[in-house]
C-alpha cells in the first residue's frame, strides 16, 4: 500500500513527464487497480513488456523527484505550516484577522 501511495503523488507531481504509454500504465496499474495481465490483455502486448515498462516508469518517477525534489519541498512546506498553525493557534498578541489572513495564506500554499 506505501508504494501505491508513494507512486501516486509522484505520478500527480511529474507524470506529464512520462511517455503516453508509461503514464497509461501508471493510470492502470496503479490508478484504475488493473493487473499486469489485465493490461497486457487490453494494449495486445505481454505481461513481460508491461512490467518492463511499468519498472521503467516507476524508476523515472522516482529519479524526477530525486532531481527536483518537488514532493520532498512540498511535505516540508506542509510540515512548516502546520507548525506556523500550532504557534498562531497559541499566540493570544495577535489580532484575530491577521491571524485569519496567516492562516488563508498558508492553505494557499500547501
């Protein structure tokens, strides 16, 4: 299950950056829950060449992030806002409205 979690929000942050026939399935397997057979049976291919393509597409997934780190900067941020939440939540000098705008603004970001 942490790999299909893993795979999905690297899938959402770069499978653009994946061929047509990787993202489809990437969409398949991991989204749609088809099997390896269950895939080859619909593309006209073998099992062996969707799991090939699948380990392929799987691995760029993984190397996107390690070269941009766009998943990693995106947990930190969320990290960062809960603690900024925690500190608003127990600040009393703070106007109730600044503390609101704080608050919109990190949504936004997250």
């Amino acid at each position: 299950m942490q790999r299909r979690s893993e795979m999905g929000a690297l899938f959402d942050l770069y499978g653009a950056l994946l061929t047509d026939s990787q993202r489809e399935i990437v969409e398949l397997y991991h989204g749609d829950d088809l099997s390896l057979s269950e895939i080859a049976d619909m593309k006209g291919v073998t099992r062996q060449a969707v799991h090939d393509s699948l380990v392929r597409a799987e691995e760029a997934l993984r190397e996107f992030e390690k070269v941009l780190g766009l998943r990693a900067a995106k947990e930190r941020r969320k990290r960062l806002a809960g603690e900024i939440r925690e500190i608003l939540d127990s600040s009393c000098g703070l106007c109730y409205v600044d503390a609101g705008r704080i608050l919109d603004l990190l949504e936004q970001m997250t």
